[in-house]
DNA sequence: AACAAATGATACCATATTAGTATCATTTGT
DNA sequence: ACAAATGATACTAATATGGTATCATTTGTT
C-alpha cells in the first residue's frame, strides 16, 4: 500500500542526482553508479522521463540526459502521475456495475476526501526541496 | 495503491449490515443473501473479527454473530488494522541496511507526515456513520 | 441419541502486479 | 569506421492478493 513506488522511487533519486549537477549532461552510467539502482531498470525509467518531458536525452558518444525544467518545478506528484497513474485510494471494488450499497458510497465519498488531500501535499514537495543537502 | 483490500471492505459492509440489526444474531448465511460476498470468504472475514472481539461467534444451530461494541465505537482504522496491519504509506526500499540516500530519507519523512494525517482521518470514520442511511 | 445447521481451522489454487533482465536497433562524436 | 551513448520492446521471476475447498467442532431441536 506504499504511496509511491519503486519506479517513482528511483526517478526521485535520480533527478536528485541531476539536481545537483545541472551544469553537464548526465549519463546513465553515471546514475547508476551513484544511485546504486540497476542499469536495464533505471534506463527505462530515464526513457519514460524523456518521453514525458521531465528531461530531455541526447544520444551518441558523450550524450546524457539533462532537467527540462528547473528542481523547484518538478513536483512528487508529477511523477507519481507519470509512474502510478495518479493516487487512487479507492478503487470501486465493483468496476462495471454502480455500487450496489450506499454504505459503500459513503465509505467512498469519505476515501475521496482523505485522497484529495493527500495528492495536494504530494504536489508541493518538488525535487528542489529534496535535493537539498544542507539546505 | 488502495488504502483499503477488498477484507476490509468485506468487514465493514457486513458490520454495517449488523450495525442495522444489532437485536438478534446474524449468520455468514444473511450476510451472504444480503451482500453478495463470496461465502467461503466472507467466513474466513467473520472468523477474524471474531479472533480480533469486534464480533462474537455462537457456535450450533440458530448461531451466528453478534457485534461486541457499538457502531459509534467501531472505526475505519481498527479494521484496516486488522486486515491490512495499518496504514503504511512509505515502505523503506532498503528493509535491511539503513538508507544510504539523504534525500531518500528527506522524502520518507514528509510521507510520514502525510501518513499520520491519513490514519487520524481514518481513526474517526465509524461504522455508525457509514450505516446511516437516511441521515 | 441423532441430526442438521451453524462456526473453527487450515490448506490450497489461480491470477494479477511488480521487480527486474535481456536483446537488438539507432544515433552521433571522434 | 567505431565506440559509447540512448530507444524500443519482449521476457522472466517473485510476491501479493483474491478466492476456494475441506474437514472438524459445537449446539439447538426432535
């Protein structure tokens, strides 16, 4: 029931990771070395990043990755989206069919609420902020 | 990434249910007429509320259950307790060593606040308030 | 005393999700 | 031309989850 997962995980780090070295394009073999994550695994997460914007790739030799948008713009929240789909904490246990007990609505309506709040914390926590060393 | 499995749901329709016919004993059988719970498995929920006093069982003929405690007195969290272990939002990746990543932790931490902040929401949802129907 | 109707305990299976791996194609600087 | 990088995609293995089946025990009723 873990908020975010592995993927969302290791994209945090390492966009962490490129936070603080804006300066030059960063390789996968670089990330991998630091952030201890499997290569084939963390390159497809790089793929997906690439795909959805939130960096942009530069192949051939000495080609890398690099932020689109500055640290403080990215936010959790975007990457759960890009890697979970969203937050859902209520799933209809009865996909195709409406509800067949109100009390569950109401459990819904009530689940619905909590989710909203959570995904609105989730959106003011930006990579910026968890890069910080020091801070 | 829902934050309650279909046992938790299961319990809380079939309390609910009881929760409107606190007079008399119950059997797994009502319960499967009037919630459409696969009836192998709504026993097996039944059996742990039973383990756990949210329920008591009666045994023989014309048995059944009964509710323990009143519906006011039932929430939302005990059964995600019960069922689920509680809420964890933020499973440590690394279960064993500790975090090798500070921004890791920097991000465990703030997902422990949400955490917290879902649990007490949930802590408050009664059964009572979910078996009202009217209202 | 026997029987039926209820729960208790427990072992099992089937499916979906998730984590992780492997492989080959394409691009590009030197 | 080659090496070093990413792109695309298919596959495998492990785990979690949802659900089923079976037999034992208890107890009210006749």
């Amino acid at each position: 029931m873990s908020l975010i997962n592995r993927d969302t995980d290791y994209a945090i780090r390492a966009l962490c990771f490129m936070a603080k070295n804006k300066k030059k394009f960063i390789s996968a073999k670089e990330l991998v070395r630091d952030l201890k994550i499997p290569r084939p695994f963390l390159r497809k997460i790089l793929q997906t990043l690439n795909k959805r914007r939130v960096l942009r790739s530069y192949k051939g030799k000495s080609g890398g990755f690099v932020l689109v948008q500055p640290p403080k713009k990215i936010f959790v929240m975007d990457l759960v989206r890009i890697f979970q789909g969203g937050v859902k904490l209520r799933e209809c246990i009865f996909k195709k069919k409406p509800c067949p007990n109100i009390r569950t609505c109401l459990l819904s309506r009530k689940l619905k609420e909590i989710e909203g709040k959570v995904i609105s914390q989730l959106e003011v926590i930006s990579i910026a902020s968890l890069a910080g060393e020091i801070k």
